[in-house]
C-alpha cells in the first residue's frame, strides 16, 4: 500500500459530514458551542471534511475524524489550551454536558461511517 495512504483518514466527503451533522442536529441533540464541518486538507485535494465543536464553556475546541486509512473508528481531539481552566460548580457541569455530546456525536459519526461502508457498492456518489 501507498505510505501516502497509510497517513490519510477514510474520505468522508464535505457534503456527507455536513448531512450527517444535519441528521445529529435533527434528533434534537443541543450544542451550546459552535458546530460546524470544515475544508480538511488532503494531500490528494480530495473532498473531505473536517467536523470542529468550539465549546461555549471553555476556550477549546474539538475535532471529530476517522482514526486513519481505511479505519471504521472515529477519534475526538480536545485542543490545548494555553492556561487553566477555573470553573463554578455550575460551569463545570455545563462543560461536562458538551463533552458529552461531543461523545455522542463522534460515536453517531463512527456508526453513520459503519454504516456507509456497510453499503458501500449500492451509492451512486
């Protein structure tokens, strides 16, 4: 196998993440930060994306991708951040929330990856 393969995650296109966030959103899931799907840049200049929480109770963000090449699992990357993070009671619990649907979202995006695949011969695209 080509080493440059090796290194690149399965290619989810733009469009793809962008409806499955749509389809998370859907079930009534609440994101108190930002979520979005971004350009990821690909070597190949394939149509891939990138999906980036910026969190509303802390300066961080986490982003959502499939572990490596041909992979079925997904991985969630907290950023760093540049001092500590002091919080009330009150925050700390807000904070635990959106990890928790960071969590939820990544294992959604996992099982939606799983079941693409699972299909993969029958999609026109």
């Amino acid at each position: 196998m080509d080493n440059e393969l090796e290194d690149s995650p399965p290619r989810r296109s733009l469009s793809q993440l962008k409806e499955w966030v749509q389809e998370f959103r859907d079930q009534g899931h609440l994101i108190a930060g930002q979520l979005k799907v971004v350009e990821q840049e690909d070597a190949d200049s394939q149509d891939t994306g990138l999906v980036v929480m910026n969190l509303m109770n802390a300066r961080a963000s986490i982003y959502m991708q499939p572990t490596g090449y041909d992979e079925p699992l997904w991985e969630a990357t907290l950023t760093a951040r540049p001092d500590d993070l002091t919080l009330s009671p009150h925050e700390m619990a807000s904070l635990a929330a959106e990890l928790v649907v960071a969590g939820n979202l990544c294992s959604f995006l996992q099982w939606k990856s799983l079941e693409w695949d699972r299909e993969s011969g029958t999609h026109t695209d």
